[in-house]
C-alpha cells in the first residue's frame, strides 16, 4: 500500500467550505480513481492546518492519480487554500485498520 500525504494552509475561517468541498467533490473524484483506498483529513485545532493522507494500492496508482487528476482537486480546493499544498509519498509499513504489518527484517 501507498501514501500520499498533503499538506496545506486553509484560509481564515473556512473549515466548514473545506470540509464540504472534501465531502461532496473531491472524496467522490477519489473513488472514481484507479487503485484509490481511503482518505483520512485532519484539520488542526486553529482551523488553519489540513494534512490529508490518501491510501492506493501501490505507488503506479498513487503516481498516476498524481499526474492525470490531482491538478482537478487542486483547482476543487483553491477557494478555501492558500498558497500551494506540500505532497509527499510513503510507503504504508503499518496499519491496523487496512491490515497491512511491516516485513519482518533477517
């Protein structure tokens, strides 16, 4: 499994658009995506911090969701963003709800 996590500013006092925009166009535009498993959004207690992790099933789907779409979500979120969001890609080693342990090392 594969992460993305992005990071980004949202502008004063627009949680409530953000987490509208999330639920009602960019969730949907996620599961239309190839490999796409889950999207977990965190927003920070000033309402002025997001980190958004979304879950693909490997990192060709993860890249390809990142070329072709994430340029939509972007332009999806822009109202409620400022400045650029900070994406950056892991590798799933744990996770207890996706059922996924970290490889046992020799």
């Amino acid at each position: 499994m594969y992460a993305r996590r992005v990071s980004m500013n949202l502008k004063p006092n627009s949680v409530p658009e953000f987490t509208q925009t999330l639920e009602k166009q960019v969730i949907p535009a996620l599961r239309k995506q190839k490999g796409f498993q889950d999207e977990i959004t965190f927003v920070g207690s000033n309402g002025t911090k997001v980190v958004a992790i979304s879950l693909w099933d490997n990192a060709e789907s993860a890249t390809a969701y990142n070329t072709a779409s994430y340029s939509e979500v972007v332009k999806m979120l822009s109202k409620v963003v400022e400045g650029t969001p900070n994406v950056e890609t892991y590798e799933v080693a744990n996770s207890t709800f996706h059922k996924i342990h970290a490889p046992a090392h020799a």
